[in-house]
C-alpha cells in the first residue's frame, strides 16, 4: 500500500455513532463523512430498504452566522441539478434545530483515500475521472451553480469507477467558518484554492472551479499535490505565483492541459469549453447523458421557517460580512501566542513570518527604526536587510545576526519573514517582540 502525503484530510471519519436512530421513513446509520456544514451519515428508507446519505445542518449554526437566505438559495439550486456525476439531492426535511439533506447514497470511496492508498493512477484512468469531473462541474455552472471547495475528499468514486460530486453549492458558508461557527484557517481546502480568491480581489466562480478541477487532475496523475509546503504563507506565496513542478514523465498533452489550468491569471486561464476542445481531454470522450427532470425533488419550506433578520437588524449585527482575507486569517490566529510565530519545525525558534498591511517600503523603514532603536547595525542588499548586534567584549558571545525580508502578496498584504542566522535566543525574542509591537502587530505580551 503507498501511503502519499496529499495534505491533512480535512475531516476524519468516525465508524460508529448515534445508529439506529429514526427520522421520518429513515433510520440512521454509521457517519459517512464530515463536510463544512456538519455530519454526513448513512440512512436506509425503511420502506423501500433504499440506502441513502444524510446530510445533518444544524440550524443555529445558519442562523448565527446570518446566511439563512444564502443558504435557501444554494438548496432550492441544489433541487435543479440532476447530473450522473453530481450526488442528487432528494429531499429536505426539517425539525426543530436541523435541517436535513436526503442525498444520493454513493457506494465506493473517496478520490482522497483511492489516491492516498494506491497512488497516481494510468493516464488513461485519470483522464476518464478528469472527464467525468469536468462534466459534472460544467453542468453545474450551467445551472449557475458553483462549487468553490472542490478537493479530493468532495470527489467520490463509486464501484463501477463512475465519479460522483458532492457538496456543490454548499459555499454559502465561508470556507473559514465551519460547523462549530468558529474561525478555521483552512489548510486542507488552501491547497485547492485558486489564487485570485487568495489575494481577495473578487473572483469567477467558474473559472476558480476550474482551477481545483486543475488540482485534482494533476493529484490524480502524478500522486502529489501541486502547490504544499507545511507552512502556509509559503503555500500560498506558490499558488499566487502558479509555482508547481511539472513532471517530466506525464504526456506532452497532460503537461499542456495541466498547465493551461494552472494559470494564476483567471483571465488567460482554460475555460470548461476551452477543456472539452483540448485534444488530451477529448480521448475516449463519451460526453454523459443527463436528463433535465426536476420530479421526485421536494423542498419542505418548513426547513427554512427560521427568524430572518431585518436590514436594520442585518446592518447592526456583529456577524456583518468581514472582508479579510485567508493572509490576515492567519495572522488573527496567531494573535493568541508569540509562539504560534515559530515556525514548529524549526527547534531552534529561527524563524519567523506574520503579515501586515504596511506598504514594503514603509515595512522596512519602521523595521530599521525599530532595530536601530535597540543599536542594532542594518545593512541592505537586495531587497533584504540584516541586521547585527555585536558584543564589544567578545566577537561572538552574545552577538546577533538576522535576516529581515519582506514578500508582497497583494498590493495590500506582505509577508515579513525575519531568519536568526546566529546568536543568542533571549535577545532575538526581544528583537522580535520589539518589531511585532513597533509594527503593530497583536501577540501575547509576556
Ligand atoms: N460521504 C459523503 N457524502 C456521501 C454520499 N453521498 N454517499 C456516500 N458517502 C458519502
């Protein structure tokens, strides 16, 4: 069995737990998965004995973060979409606190664990899943529907190798806000993210679809994810830049497709029927048959008699729209701890990222303030700056020496990195405490 690193799988299955329990003509099974919005488990219509999978949305958690309205869109959009390669939606119910999705029941596994334990499958093979992804997906778009968190996990293959789509239209919530209505940094999904969301500068849902669509073929074929690194603004420095390794030994005409996929610019990337017209795509293509039935759908409206806020209320409510992006995400979140700062990896505390929305110019003037404040000597070369403390007494007892350097990763967001290349740990931390406050960037104080 290979065991192949394609990033933390975002929710980990648990077997066992609440089976047995009844809802309605369904009785509840083991959890099948665990998605942005909540549970996903297996339920058997006792009528029929049909297996079925259950979406489980707890209401509160709509409510809370005021998306009731997104939130009916998306499911009255999820109704139109009857597709081989989309899980259907059959009907909605509702009780009191949830709210649950009765679901297409797809026996198989997930692209994540088929990869995970098998490795890159034949091109061929890949080619046909690709095919059947890119179906799926632009019928969707043809129905206005977009995904935005494609991913391996969001991909099921069934026992016959057909592929089936799950959670589209789901993306009412932010990618940042899952089931627990908590803040998350989303490592697992930023691996799949198209770049023009990264920098927050609006986006086409179709053509950042396309962009995981993109990912997932070149997983699917080389057995490693396109853009990775353990830390995330490094991670995410690679997917602004389309930085990705193009294997040698795949075909001339995957390399093409692949490439033309991976465009950080969405204005020059591949569109869907740009995909459908390249020639490594088309082999073998059997476009699937779809009929546009809407029957046996049912939306229960009681599943959306929830207080909905009026403007007044919606304007006033904490929960407004915050326009942050995924950057200043992470640096909220290490706002907690200075250690949060370290990178893990490095035992040494070494290193040291966090991000800020001062021009670069005006980030490296404040820095030299700072530093020379402390009589820290600076020299400046390309772009970097180091930065020297040196013991009169002894040459290198008690000496420092770091490397300070900024990234650009939108016109409005930088990255500083600050590298200890030597010398004492106590007064590095207090060089890096001094800039973080000068910089106004939130940390613990002690
Ligand atoms: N896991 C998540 N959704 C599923 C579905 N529809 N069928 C089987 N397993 C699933």
């Amino acid at each position: 069995m290979v065991i192949l690193n394609l990033g933390k799988k975002q929710n980990k299955k648990k077997l066992h737990s609440g089976e047995g329990v009844r809802l309605g003509k369904y009785e509840l099974g083991r959890i099948l998965g665990e998605g942005n919005f909540g549970k996903v488990k297996f339920a058997r219509n006792t009528d029929s004995g049909q297996p079925y999978a259950i979406k489980i949305i707890d209401k509160n958690k709509i409510i809370d973060l005021n998306i009731t309205n997104q939130i009916k869109r998306e499911i009255c959009a999820l109704k139109l979409l009857r597709h081989p390669n989309v899980v259907k939606l059959y009907e909605v119910l509702a009780s009191k606190t949830k709210i649950y999705m009765v679901l297409e029941y797809v026996t198989g596994e997930e692209l994540f664990d088929k990869i995970a334990s098998k490795g890159k499958l034949p091109e061929g093979e890949g080619r046909k899943l690709f095919q059947q992804l890119i179906d799926g997906v632009s019928y969707c778009h043809s129905k206005g529907v977009f995904h935005r968190d494609l991913k391996l996990e969001n991909v099921l293959v069934d026992a016959k190798g057909n592929l089936k789509i799950t959670d589209f239209g789901l993306s009412a919530l932010p990618q940042q806000f899952r089931a627990d209505g908590l803040l998350h940094t989303t490592c697992g999904s930023a691996n799949y993210v198209a770049p023009e969301i990264l920098a927050n500068r609006g986006y086409n849902g179709a053509s950042s679809d396309v962009w995981s669509c993109g990912v997932i073929l070149y997983v699917v074929l080389t057995g490693f994810l396109p853009f990775d690194d353990r830390n995330l603004a490094v991670l995410y420095q690679k997917v602004l830049k389309g930085d990705f390794q193009k294997p040698k030994w795949l075909s001339a005409g995957a390399q093409n497709i692949i490439k033309r996929i991976l465009d950080p610019n969405p204005k020059t990337r591949i569109t869907m029927a740009e995909i459908k017209e390249d020639l490594w795509f088309k082999e073998g293509y059997n476009q699937a048959y779809h009929e546009d039935e809407e029957d046996g759908v049912y939306v229960d409206d009681q599943a959306f008699n929830i207080h909905e806020l009026s403007h007044e209320e919606e304007k006033s409510s904490s929960q407004s729209p915050i326009r942050i992006n995924a950057f200043q995400l992470i640096g909220m979140s290490s706002c907690l701890d200075l250690s949060g700062f370290f990178e893990k990896e490095d035992v040494s505390e070494r290193k040291i990222r966090f991000t800020a929305n001062l021009s670069a110019k005006v980030l490296m003037e404040k820095i030299e303030d700072s530093v020379t404040e402390m009589e820290f000597r600076v020299q400046k070369k390309n772009g970097k700056m180091k930065v020297m403390q040196e013991n009169k007494d002894h040459k290198t007892l008690g000496s420092l020496s770091v490397i300070i350097e900024v990234f650009e990763i939108s016109s409005s967001l930088y990255v500083v990195e600050l590298r200890k290349c030597y010398g004492d740990a106590s007064v590095y931390r207090q060089l890096c405490k001094k800039l973080l406050n000068d910089l106004g960037v939130p940390h613990e104080k002690h």
